[in-house]
C-alpha cells in the first residue's frame, strides 16, 4: 500500500509491512489476526436483514468545526440524530472548548473553557431544534477533577438556573486524559425530542 490515504475498509492490504492510512504505521501481527477477523463480521453484518435506524450526523460549524477538519483528523461526528417511533434522540459526542478552527480556546482558564463546552453543545443541539430542556443525560470529564470539580459545578450550576432545568439531567463526572493537553473539560450530552403528532 501506498502512502496516500485509504478510503475503503476493503483497500488495506492485509501485509506485515503495510503502512496504515496515514502512511506512518505498520500492522502488527496482532492487529492483522484482529483486521481479517473484523473484515468477516463486517461481511456477516453487511447480510443481517432488518430495518436501519434513521441517522444522520449534526454540526453547529459557527462555533466548533467537524473532528475529521482537524490538522490531525479524529475519526468521530459531532454528534448523532436517531429517528425512533415517537421521539428523536440526539447523542452529541465529547464537546470541549474548541472554535471554528478546531483551535483550543481560552488555554488554562479551566471556567471559561467550561462556558465555552456549554455555549457549543448549547449549538449543536439548537443545530436540531433542541435545548437544554430536552438533555436527559450528560457525561463530564475533567483532566483534574479534585482541582476543577468545584468550578466545574458552579459553572454548571449557574448554567442551569439561567435556564430554569427542573429536574436536571442525570450525570456522572469523571477525571480523564482529554485529547488534548491544554483541554481541561470536555462533556457528552444526550437529548430526546418527543415527535408531536
């Protein structure tokens, strides 16, 4: 395989001495064993007959652009609309505080951050017609969670009274290595949308 990029599952050679699809990576044995095996449930999935679920990826590209614009390409979207029977659920992936350019913003103000985390999920879910009102679950991580908790949940809690949530969202915080080292929060989010007919 060359070193230009791969687009297709089906185009990488399985070979020892095969570059990845950056170019910069060879295939471990291991990883070869786990890539034929996944190419036969891949294979297997792609014959499984039953109705799809209606999905279709979401961006606000005012305030954060797309991962896979990134200098270094992250292979995710923003976030996911799932169509089920009565109700639209959104799933928007870790947001942190990043801006149109994918460049991470107001380094070490760890509370600015978090305002700027809430001001692109708050985008991305009016991106579909949504609001907080209709968030059910958040996932927060934080890169020094014994540091940054109490800031954390003065922000939140600020955040949330302007708001006027009753009840909030359910949630669990977590310390973690963010992606980034000069990111300090990054939050997922969950939103259902009752359909009203």
């Amino acid at each position: 395989m060359s070193a230009e990029a791969k687009t297709s599952w089906d185009e990488i050679e399985v070979k020892k001495d095969v570059d990845d699809f950056s170019g910069n990576h060879k295939f471990s044995e291991a990883e070869l064993l786990e890539i034929e095996a996944l190419r036969e449930l891949i294979s297997w999935s792609k014959t499984v007959q039953r109705p799809r679920i209606q999905k279709s990826a979401i961006s606000a590209p005012k305030v954060l652009n797309e991962a896979y614009d990134y200098e270094r390409p992250s292979s995710f979207s923003r976030g996911l609309r799932v169509e089920l029977p009565g109700a639209t659920m959104l799933f928007i992936s870790g947001t942190a505080s990043v801006d149109e350019n994918g460049k991470t913003i107001h380094v070490g103000d760890f509370r600015a951050q978090t305002w700027r985390t809430f001001r692109n999920i708050t985008e991305l879910l009016a991106s579909e017609g949504a609001t907080w009102h209709d968030v059910v679950r958040t996932t927060c991580y934080l890169r020094d969670i014994e540091r940054d908790y109490k800031d954390f949940n003065e922000v939140r809690t600020q955040f949330y009274k302007e708001l006027g949530l009753d009840p909030l969202p359910a949630s669990t915080g977590i310390q973690a290595r963010i992606c980034r080292e000069d990111l300090l929060v990054e939050i997922e989010a969950i939103a259902i949308i009752p359909h009203s007919d």
